[in-house]
C-alpha cells in the first residue's frame, strides 16, 4: 500500500489486479474454493469502499468495519477448514 501526502489528507493507493501474485487454488476441495470466492467477494468490497464516495467519513468508516470484520470472520471458517481437514501430518 502506498501513501501519498496531499493538501487535504492521505490517498490510499492499493496494487492494482495485475500486480498482485494469484494463491494457489485447491481444485479438489468445494469448501475451500467457497470460503476463497468469499473471501475474494469481501476484498472486492473492501477496495469499493475505499476507493468509493460516501455521504459522510462515519458511514465510510462503519461500512469499511463491517466488511473487515466480515473477513476475519471467513478468514477464521478458512484457516479453521484447512487445519481440521487438510492438516498435514509431521512426523
């Protein structure tokens, strides 16, 4: 994320699509492939918001917190999924 100093506050720039290195997909589990598309649903969202006009900076913000808890909360269902299921077993 780069900052960027303006006269009247801060522009959060983000990487563009392109440039950001694609994860991996697992094409052999449903699950994961539903909490991925979610999760990459809420980002999109997330990107929207920020980048999107709002009526005032408090509706911008609680709208922005909804989606980020919205996410911890798939990216808890993802992590918890994998560990459970695709644990990798160490000798």
């Amino acid at each position: 994320m780069v900052v960027l100093q303006q006269k009247r506050g801060i522009l959060l720039s983000f990487p563009t699509r392109e440039s950001v290195t694609p994860r991996p997909k697992s094409d052999s589990c449903l699950e994961c492939n539903r909490l991925d598309a979610a999760y990459e649903a809420v980002i999109a969202e997330i990107n929207a918001i920020v980048r999107g006009p709002f009526p005032s900076v408090g509706e911008k913000l609680t709208r922005l917190f909804q989606k980020q808890d919205e996410r911890d909360r798939i990216l808890a269902q993802l992590y918890s999924h994998k560990h459970k299921v695709h644990a990798r077993n160490t000798a």
